[in-house]
C-alpha cells in the first residue's frame, strides 16, 4: 500500500492508483471530464486530454493531471490551491470559447458535463475569442454527430474501439483541425458503425446524442387520420421507472402501459408477443438445419445464433461477411411486430397499413437505425416508422 496525503487528509491506496483515485477514496472532489473508468470491464479512458482535473504535486513544477498521474509513496497533493483553481477555470473558459452557445437547445443542457463543471466554477463570461472550430453536421438514423461540440475527451474512442471492438472512431487531423470522427471523415451511416449507441452513452457534451423522434411521435398522436400502435420492449419496464423515483429495476408494466394509453396510443402491446414468434420462427429455422446435417448435408451452417439485435447484425455484416448464413434469417421481435401490426392487424381493424403509425419505445439506438432499413418497409412505408429509447 502507498500512502498519500490529499489536502491534509492521509489515506493508503494499492499500487498502481491514481492521484484521483486517492481523492475519491477521501471523498475530495476532483472534476473530470474525459475520464472514464468501466471498472467491471477494466475499461479506463486515461487521455488526460481535458486537464480539469489538474492538481498540484509537492515536489513538481507543473501541475499533474490527477486522472492519469500515478500515486508514488508518501505523495503529497493539494487540489484547491489559487494555482489550481485558476488553471481549470482557464482551461474551461479556453474550452467554452470553441463551443458552441447554443445550450438552451442543445440536447444535453441540463445532462452536459462541461455545463455542470462552468455553473460550478460560476463562469459567467468567456474572456477568450478567437476563431471558432466548424464542422458537418453528421445525421444518421440513430445518431447526430455535432464535431463543433467535441471536446476531444476520446471517450467515444475507448468505447467504439476497447469496448465493442467495432474500430469506427478514432483522432484525425492535426491541431486546430483535429477532430475525433470515421475515416476519412465519412458520415457514420457509411462506416462499420453498429449504432450500438455507446459513444452517445459516454459522451460528456452534446457531440454525440440519439435521433431524437419525439415530435415526430407527439405529431402522430394528435393526428386524427393516424392510428398510433406502440410496442415496449422487456428491459423498458424494469428500467423506466428509475426515472421517475422508482427503485432501480422494479417491473413498472402497468403503470407504463396505462401512461401510453393517457398519452394517446390508440393500441399499447409488449414486444414480448413478437419475441415469442421470433422464438418459434428461430427454433423450426434451427430444427431444419440440424435435420438437413444429421442428414448427411454438411452445407449447412451450425451454429445458429440469433438475429434480434440489429447491432450484432450490422457487426457480422461488416465484420464477418463470410459468415452472414451463420444467424437465424428472422426477423428482429421489434420488426416482427411492425410487419404483423401493418398487415394482420391493419386488416382486423379495417385500414391501410399508410394510416397506421407504429412506434417501439426500445433499450437501444440501433432500433432506430433497423426500422429505417429499406428491406423493412412496403412501397416505402416502414413496419415500424419510429423508435424512441430510455
């Protein structure tokens, strides 16, 4: 063990920790903004690039970024010195002048990392301008991409490369010009990019958010000539509720459900209908393969896996080509239902599939990104035309 004294408190930390890592164990606060440490996955996104987290080191002539600076036996830190504070608040204010202002619309305000950090430094002028860094504006079905808003943190690096091994995102250009994107700098809809959504997740800024669908939604709803079917997904019930003061994971499907209806839906079903059908549609495609190769046909491909994640889909499609007749060819549950409701149940109910308006409320961006595939739509209508997330 390594003893550390943090602004005159003392405390041992296994070796290897970091100056931060001592401060939380003293409950010291110390802001962060590109660290990121997924301690189940033994992930850590150590840039040290936003360097808001500097500290002072007895011993040290410059300051020491506490995220990425390791602790050394008998260290002694101070983390509010004048010395300090003035250099995060520089550093926030030459950040804050390559951004945008535009936080009243932006879709982070009020969950914007960089917002908390300025409001608790009480920034309330930016006394640095200059030219401002632009970029395009990147729009894809499941994900917006704003570069003018990038803080160059790398966080959506670690997890788009570390995590989920997909490879789209990394730093290109140099200086001023740099800015964290695909090659080339080409729009996500034309990468590897699986639309897993997990770069959005980490994201402290507004660079990176979900398509947002809501008014398209709400525009429905009010519609009188529209009938509004929505379907919920299993995880949505045990995670809804959080947001709402509700213990974490407990079962709010009833409450759910009557919410929709009093919002306005005209027909609320559970995705769970369409996972069983997906169940069955996988289990008679599996017993066919295994009759064809006990058989003697030893074209067929085992195993089977599963064809309901539309992230997993596009990652074999552009990971592992060769290998696209190893998943099931059913359908995801969330465009199972779309195609049932758009025909079966459009003809129970006596109405063109063009009228009906279907919307899933799903776990995960790359629902968004499915429904828009061209495959899953009739004449252009799509199975299922929105997918909002939690």
């Amino acid at each position: 063990m390594l003893k550390i004294t943090v602004d005159g408190k003392q405390t041992e930390v296994p070796q290897g920790s970091m100056i931060l890592d001592a401060a939380k164990k003293l409950t010291v606060e110390v802001p962060t903004l590109c660290y990121l440490n997924l301690e189940e996955l033994a992930v850590n996104n150590m840039a040290a690039s936003c360097r808001v987290c500097v500290v002072e080191v007895e011993g040290r002539k410059n300051l020491a970024p506490a995220c990425a600076t390791p602790v050394t036996d008998g260290m002694v830190v101070k983390t509010n010195t004048m010395r300090v504070l003035n250099a995060r608040k520089t550093v926030l204010e030459l950040m804050l002048s390559d951004h945008p202002k535009d936080c009243l619309t932006c879709q982070k305000s009020g969950e914007c990392d960089l917002q908390d950090i300025a409001e608790k430094f009480a920034l309330r002028e930016v006394r640095y301008e200059g030219v401002m860094s632009t970029y395009r504006k990147d729009i894809s079905p499941s994900i917006s991409r704003d570069m003018d808003k990038c803080i160059m943190c790398r966080r959506c690096e670690t997890m788009c490369n570390d995590v989920q091994t997909c490879g789209v995102l990394s730093g290109v250009n140099r200086g001023f010009n740099a800015v964290v994107a695909p090659a080339f700098e080409m729009n996500l809809e034309d990468s590897v990019c699986t639309f897993c959504g997990q770069c959005a997740a980490v994201c402290p800024v507004g660079a990176l958010v979900e398509r947002d669908h809501t008014w398209e939604v709400v525009n429905a709803i009010a519609d009188p000539d529209k009938v509004t079917v929505v379907q919920t997904a299993p995880a949505v019930r045990a995670a809804l509720g959080e947001e709402f003061g509700i213990e974490p994971g407990t079962s709010v499907t009833g409450k759910m459900a009557a919410a929709l209806r009093r919002i306005g839906f005209d027909h609320v079903f559970d995705t769970d209908f369409a996972a069983d059908l997906t169940i069955m549609e996988e289990g008679s495609e599996f017993l066919d393969r295994l009759t064809r190769f006990l058989d003697g046909d030893k074209t067929v491909k085992l195993p089977i896996l599963t064809s309901c994640c539309p992230a997993w889909v596009k990652f074999f499609e552009h990971q592992f080509p060769d290998l696209l007749d190893v998943p099931s060819t059913a359908k995801s549950p969330q465009q199972m239902f779309g195609s049932i409701a758009k025909t079966y149940f459009a003809d129970i109910l006596g109405i063109p599939r063009e009228k009906m308006v279907v919307v899933s409320v799903m776990p995960c961006l790359a629902k968004k990104y499915e429904c828009a595939r061209p495959e899953f739509a009739v004449d252009g209508n799509p199975d299922v035309d929105y997918s909002i997330t939690t």
